[in-house]
C-alpha cells in the first residue's frame, strides 16, 4: 500500500494515521509526504514537478509489486530502516526530554517526508523511555536526522542512550553511522 499526501494536506493527520494502522496490521505500507504541496497535488503533474516525482515513486512500487522485485530504482530505495533508542533518564530531566521530544515529534510531522512511524514509550515509572523509528529507506533517516539534529545534544543530555539499527542501509547511511558506537542489525528471518 502507497499513501502519498503533502503537508498542506487536509488530511495528513488521516493518512498518517492510515500508514501506522496499516503497519500495525501488518500491512507493507509506505507513507510517501511531500513537503509544501496541497491535497490531490497529484493532479497537477503536468506542471508540478513535486506531483511528477511522487507519480514516478507510486509507479516504481506498483512496478515492484507486480514484477515481484524489490524495486525498479535500485534495491535500496524500498528498504525500510527501522532504529530503537532506550534512554535511561538523568534525575529531574524526564520533563526536559517530553518537551523535546514534543518538538522532534512536530518537525516530523512537518517536515519528514519518509518517517514511517515515530513513537515514544515510558515504563510505569517514568525513568526510562523507548523511542521507536521506522523509515521508508536510508535517505528517510538521512533525512530526519538532518531535521532534528539541533535538538539531539539536548535531548541526549537528557540521559543515557542506546540505540541500534536494523534493516539494510545504503552505502551513504553506512558511511554515516560508522564510529557512531550504533549497531546495525541486518535481516535474518522475517514473515
């Protein structure tokens, strides 16, 4: 399933809301945002580059599902990255951390044009946290972490971190992350 909206959408809040509930039934979903486009910005392709290249994204899946492969554009494009940070909170900064992360949480909805899922979980006590991540691909983390990166000394302040990656990352996202101490791991099974 291809969900494709602009962030002046009308309905953004829905289809984000489609794309989590899609993923949680399991469903291979991809929420494709366009920054600064209206709703049905599709329609305007003949003279909306935007609207040209989001047809191009939608054809290259559907030639993928239908072909079996998986892409047209590269075996990259279409591999979702997903990444779980735990963050074990310094005393008296819990408050600090929401009201960063109420931040970060609105520059994706905003901005990010492939943050799939974006979601934050606190055990009873509120001590610690569990930030989960999930990409359309390499360039949608590239993409994020581009978007948020003046709030991280911030929120990792905060506490202390660990994270890691899984999924199969691009040369460039590999490059990245290497000396970062963030772990990668790749796909073994999966259903």
């Amino acid at each position: 399933m291809i969900i494709q909206a602009g962030t002046h959408e009308l309905l953004l809040d829905d289809a984000i809301r489609l794309a989590r509930q899609a993923a949680t039934a399991d469903v291979q979903v991809t929420l494709d945002i366009t920054p600064g486009v209206p709703h049905v910005f599709q329609a305007y392709y003949p003279i909306l580059d935007e609207a040209t290249a989001a047809l191009d994204r939608a054809g290259q899946l559907l030639s993928a599902h239908l072909t079996g492969s998986q892409t047209t554009a590269g075996p990259e494009q279409l591999s979702e990255i997903k990444g779980v940070n735990r963050f074990k909170f310094h005393e008296g900064t819990v408050e600090e951390f929401k009201r960063l992360s109420t931040q970060a949480m609105d520059i994706v909805r905003a901005k990010d044009t492939g943050t799939l899922q974006y979601e934050i979980y606190f055990n009873e006590d509120q001590s610690e946290c569990i930030v989960y991540e999930r990409y359309r691909d390499s360039t949608a983390v590239i993409e994020h972490g581009a978007h948020v990166a003046h709030l991280n000394e911030a929120i990792f302040a905060t506490g202390s971190v660990s994270s890691e990656l899984l999924g199969e990352p691009s040369a460039e996202l590999t490059a990245r992350i290497a000396g970062s101490g963030i772990p990668l791991f790749r796909p073994f099974l999966s259903m």
